[in-house]
C-alpha cells in the first residue's frame, strides 16, 4: 500500500516549530531555570535516614580527599598542596545543588593533575616562578569551565558522545601506567629525574638506572612500606567484610590511615636539624592562599592552547563517571546538567583558588559503596574539609613525600582497565579494541595531552568511515517471505532464496545518505546493476562514444565468459528503513543514479521507495518527477535545464500564486505512488508497473556527463 498524504517541507516544519517555540516561550524558560537548580525537586523531602547515610558517606569521603588533594597537587600538578584542597571543598560544596548524581564526587583527579601539570611545563617552561604555575592553574579552571558553562547551557553535551568508551578506557589505564612510573622517583627518592617533561619510558630508564646508587634510604622505607601497607589494609578488610560489611569502612579510610601512622613517625624526627627525608612542609591555614584568575590577554594567550585538553579531559572523566553509576544503581543521570555543575564548579572556584574539577572514579566508587543516598553527600564532605583546613594543617607539615607518591600509586592502580572486559571489546568490534591501544600506546611513549588527541581522532576517522562507506545489500526473499541479506543466510537457506520478479532489483543501505557517501551508493548501484542484469541500451559506434564509456565492453566481455543469461532491468525497490536522514548531494546522487540506469536500460527505469522517515520524505518525493538529475545541480556554472523538471529547487522557490503551490502540491501527490510500506508492496507495484513495453527516453544532452554508461539517443 503506497503512502496517502504528501508531509510539510522543511520550511513548513520550521514555522511551525517555531511558532510553538514562541507560544511556549514562558513556560518552557521557567521550566527551564527550574532544571538548573535539581536540588529544589528533592530537598523538601529531605529526611533523617537520608541525612544519616549522606554524612557517613561525606565523612569518609573527607578522610579520602584530605590525602588524595595533597598528593595530586604536589605529585601530579606540581603546585602548593593547598590548591588541591581548595579544589576540593569547592567542588563538593557547588556539586551538591546543581548535581544529577548522588554518588559522584568531584575535584582534583589524578589523570587531570597530571595533564595539568605537564601543560604548565609545556606552557610556561621550567623556570616559571610557584606564583605563575598556581595562577596559570587557576586561569585554566576558569576558562575550562566558562566553555562547560557553554556547552551545558545550550545543551550541546552531544559532543562527549562522539568519544566512544573503549577510548575513554584506553587514555585512563595509558595515563594510570604514565602516573605509576611517573611515582618510581619519589617513591624511593631518587633526586635528578625529570619527571616532568620526560615520556614515560625515559622516566622508568632513568629510574631503573640510578636507583642503585641514587635512592634515599628513609625515602625507599617510608614508600614501600606504606605501598605494601595501604595494599594490604585494602585486600585484607575486603575479604573480612564478606562476613562483617562494616569492616568496609577501615579499608575505605586506609589512606587516612596509613597517613596518620606515618606523620606520626616522621613527628619523631622533628628535633633533627636535617631531615633524613623529604616532607610536604607548610601548608597554610585556613583560607590564606586563595587568589584569583589571571584574565588579562598576554596571560590568556598562554592558557589557550592548553584549554582543548584539559576541557575533553575533565568532561569525558566526569560525564563517564555519572552515567556509570547511574546505569549502576538505577536512576537517570542529565549530561547537560552535568556539564553546567561542572562549569559552574569550575567558574565559581577559579575565584577561590581551585584547579580544574571532574568526577572522581576512585572516590565516587567508595562515596557510592558508603551508603549516600542524596547529591547533599558532597556538601558534608565540603564542610568536612574547611574544618580540616582551620584545624589540622600544621599536623600536615609532616608528611613524608614518599608516602604521597604511595598514596598516588595506590589509588591510580585500581583505574586499570579490566582485561577480561578489553578482551570483549576486541571481540565485539575490534576498532574500538585498536582505538584503546593506539591511547595506551601512546600514553607511554608521550604526554596524555597528545595520547588524547590521538585516541580522538581515530574516533572520528572510524566515525567517518562508517558514514562514508555504509553497508549496502541486495536484499533476497527467503521461503518464510522476509527479504534478506544473502551473504549472512546459512548456505542452504541461500539456495532457498529468491530474487523475486525478474528485472527488479530489491537494494538497501544502512545509513543516512548524505554528502560523504552518496558517491559510494552511486558506484555500488551501478556495479550491482551491471552484474545483475542485461545491458539494453542504444548500441554506438567507437567514435560516438564519451572516452570515459566502457560499459556496453564491460557487457560484453561478461557474456563471453559464459555467464547465465540476464534480463533487462525493469525497476529498482529502495529499502530505506536504516535511513534516517537525505540531504541535498543525497537527493543528487539519487537523480544521478536514475539517469545512469536509463542509458543502461535504454528506457526509464522507476524507483520504488519502501520505509521512508517522514522527516525527509518531502526531499525524495521529488525523486520520481524530475526528469535528470542535471535539473537541479546546485554546482556552481552549471548549465541551466531547459527541460520539464517541476521540483527543481529554482522553480520552487518561486512559486508564489495558489495555484501554482497547488500545482506542485498536486504533482508531488502523484508521486506518492511509488512510496510503500513494505518491500512486497514495492515490489508488486514495480512489477505491474513495468510489465507494458516503456517507450524509451530522450536524455538531455547536458546529463551526458555519468561516466561509466552508454548515453540513449532514442526518441521520447
């Protein structure tokens, strides 16, 4: 049954929408302030139980960022261990009233310390002052988050989706090898390596090579020791919660733990005149180191280019984070709102001297593991840290640098990727598979920054692969009456297919054809048809022929090599179930394709279409009543069709009168007939349409541009 009502253009569709936009304008801008504060939806049912689980949760959280900010800050970025605790209160404190997650928790992470710091050292250089690699920090917080704002505010948080899992998999578990080996110094304290500027394998060769005789005694005890310590608090309270869960806290808190017990004994060295070992020293009390963003141009031209890093970095971390444990415990997260909490974080805690903020895998993991119930978790973790900064800085003083580098190791290690699930990648679709290896390897070999835009563009290169050249099929009807794919049938239900009427050809692509593959549609059509049927079109001498025209010899080279006989071709049944969208180069390549087969065939030869989106059916319905495609090359010099063609886009635009839209409106109507809601109706319609002998076409002269056919001269 072919389709009944001619859909509104494009234009049409426009005005109507915006219309309703404009109608719907108040409502849908209160709604929309509404859906950026997602704490004013659950907060009035805010209860005791939730308050209970939510401040055991920001607890444990506390005693985890206190060590984790300082580390990250002083190990990874490079900078005063302070900034990471301002990030960190910050973040938890803005996270909590404009979240979708109740399990998220935000601040310094260890891969977005890490490219921090190397883009500080690429940007500014080794001998650049603390005061300028804070600031730059800080700047970069600001205009990182000023784009996020962006992106959330105008719902463009679609962009993350164009970076596929398996890659986000392969920069993190490249970035936890780059920040393990990164750690091997100052772990056993050996002084002289740049672990700054170096790739990762120059920084374990270096290592490896003055660890003999360059490692500091104290500096190797307190590292090892308290690696071997924070491993084994973890595993052993791992499996004695089996039987007692609430033993799951002491391993939750066994960063804290291995902290306290080693500040205590680097408390007993305090009378000596020379540590033996290095330790963190002053970390300022209180509030005392906050600054703000340089937002000046000579500074801002240094921050730039560093931006697009940093940006796709803490946005895929944090978006990846959130839909996780969303998809975990059950509840639907908003990326776009995401985005904005992010941006705001970002923007509102550059002017507390915070550093770039994203979601935490490490912490959300133990935050969702602890009972929270509610975003507000985060607001007791905040407040947690402000105290801490009033009260125990001075205790911090202490800290051996080696157990920070412990600290780090440990908490990056559980960031590996599963190997059992890399092994299910490669076997469901191994580009995914070599887009986590080339981010693997090139982490090692390079900075995450570049590791990131290599991984990136495979991405889209395999995206674009995938657009431009789509899987097309010559569809076969099979004897339970399905229309499929031979090449994935068994080999004996292929010898039970068949073709259906002679001279039709039933063809499907699964993909919008649009600019980057409508070529590729064209060639494969003519390639099929030539396989498949008989040429019948007008026979011309050598010297009539365009030099590009070798298909009557193809033809016939064919037939000699004693191939069955073919028919001629009557007709041609489009699938267009798997596509979504036609554009204009699309609508060409369609027009195009019709001209070629009506040299090939001698006559006209009628496209059936089946499944058409109603979104684009106004554009194919033209199809049909256009008499070449040359009638609407949008090309520029293109010559002017003198001939009958009442869709071109020309003649369209200026109709003006009733009856002339009626006219069009009318015509387009006609053409309905050759759209269909299944493949047998198309195929029973094409069938009875060509069964009468067509009476062949004249092809305009300006169409005798298709290289690859023989041009008809019958007369119409």
């Amino acid at each position: 049954m072919p389709y009944e009502e001619v859909p509104e253009s494009q234009f049409e569709s426009i005005k109507r929408s915006a219309k309703e936009a404009v109608q719907d304008l108040p409502k849908a801008s209160v709604r929309y302030a509404k859906s950026l504060f997602p704490i004013v939806h659950w907060m009035p049912r805010y209860n005791l139980q939730w308050f209970i689980g939510d401040f055991i949760a920001g607890f444990t959280i506390a005693l985890i960022l206190f060590p984790q900010a300082i580390s990250y800050a002083t190990k990874l970025a490079g900078l005063p261990a302070e900034y990471g605790l301002y990030t960190g209160f910050v973040g938890c404190l803005l996270y909590s009233v404009f979240a979708t997650s109740k399990d998220v928790t935000i601040g310094l992470t260890a891969v977005l310390a890490l490219v921090l710091g190397q883009s500080i050292n690429s940007n500014l250089g080794s001998k650049a002052t603390t005061a300028e690699k804070v600031t730059f920090g800080i700047t970069m917080s600001f205009w990182v988050g000023i784009i996020q704002l962006f992106i959330g505010l105008f719902r463009l948080g679609v962009v993350v989706d164009f970076v596929p899992i398996p890659v986000i998999a392969g920069f993190t578990s490249g970035a936890c090898i780059q920040i393990q080996i990164q750690q091997l110094p100052g772990l056993f304290g050996v002084k002289g390596i740049n672990t700054n500027e170096n790739p990762p394998y120059q920084i374990l060769y270096d290592f490896l090579s003055s660890v003999g005789t360059g490692a500091s005694k104290y500096d190797a005890i307190f590292g090892v020791t308290a690696l071997f310590f924070l491993f084994s608090i973890k595993y052993i309270f791992q499996h004695l919660a089996k039987t007692r869960p609430v033993l799951r806290f002491v391993g939750y808190m066994r960063n804290a733990i291995v902290l306290i017990v080693y500040i205590g004994v680097s408390y007993a060295f305090r009378d000596r005149k020379d540590m033996p070992f290095s330790i963190v020293k002053t970390i300022p009390k209180g509030l005392s180191g906050i600054r703000g963003p340089d937002l000046s141009g000579s500074f801002t031209s240094k921050i730039l280019p560093a931006v697009p890093s940093i940006f796709i970095i803490s946005l895929l971390e944090h978006i990846a984070v959130v839909k996780m444990y969303g998809r975990q415990n059950g509840y639907t997260v908003n990326p776009n709102q995401e985005t904005i909490a992010l941006g705001l974080t970002n923007v509102i805690g550059s002017f507390i001297g915070a550093l770039p903020s994203t979601g935490s895998f490490s912490r959300s993991a133990i935050k969702s593991s602890s009972g929270v119930r509610t975003p507000f978790g985060t607001f007791y973790t905040g407040v947690l840290v402000i105290i801490g900064l009033f009260t125990i800085t001075d205790v911090l003083y202490y800290i051996p640098s080696a157990v920070l580098s412990a600290i780090v190791m440990a908490a990056i290690f559980e960031l590996f990727v599963n190997f059992k699930i890399l092994k299910n990648v490669f076997e469901v679709e191994i580009l995914d598979g070599l887009g986590f290896m080339i981010a693997l390897v090139v982490c090692f070999v390079s900075t995450i920054e570049n590791s990131l835009y290599a991984s990136v563009g495979w991405s889209v290169l395999v995206l674009l692969a995938r657009i431009a050249r789509p899987k097309i099929k010559v569809l076969n009807r099979n004897q339970a009456g399905h229309w499929v794919d031979p090449l994935l049938e068994r080999s004996k239900a292929v010898e039970a297919l068949h073709q259906g009427p002679e001279g039709i050809l039933v063809f499907k692509i699964e993909e919008s054809l649009t600019y980057p593959n409508s070529g590729f549609f064209a060639e494969r059509l003519k390639e099929t048809i030539l396989t498949k049927f008989k040429y019948t079109g007008t026979h011309k001498a050598a010297s009539d022929k365009m030099w590009s025209d070798d298909t009557q010899e193809r033809a016939l080279a064919r037939e000699k090599l004693g191939l069955e006989t073919l028919p001629p071709l009557r007709a041609v049944v489009l699938d267009f179930s798997s596509v979504n969208y036609v554009d204009y180069t699309g609508l060409q390549a369609l027009l195009d394709s019709k001209d070629d087969l009506a040299r090939f065939a001698g006559k006209a030869v009628q496209f059936h279409f089946v499944n058409v989106h109603r979104g684009y059916l106004s554009t194919v319905l033209r199809v049909p009543g256009v008499a070449t495609g040359a009638s609407i090359d949008a090309t520029p010099s293109a010559p002017a069709h003198q001939g009958k063609a009442f869709a071109s886009l020309a003649k369209h635009f200026k109709t003006n009168t009733a009856v002339d839209v009626k006219s069009l409106s009318d015509r387009l109507a006609d053409n309905l007939q050759y759209f269909h809601y299944t493949i047998d109706d198309a195929v029973a319609a094409a069938d009875a349409e060509s069964q009468p002998q067509v009476e062949q076409i004249t092809i305009n002269s300006h169409a005798e541009t298709s290289a690859g056919y023989l041009v008809a001269t019958s007369k119409e």
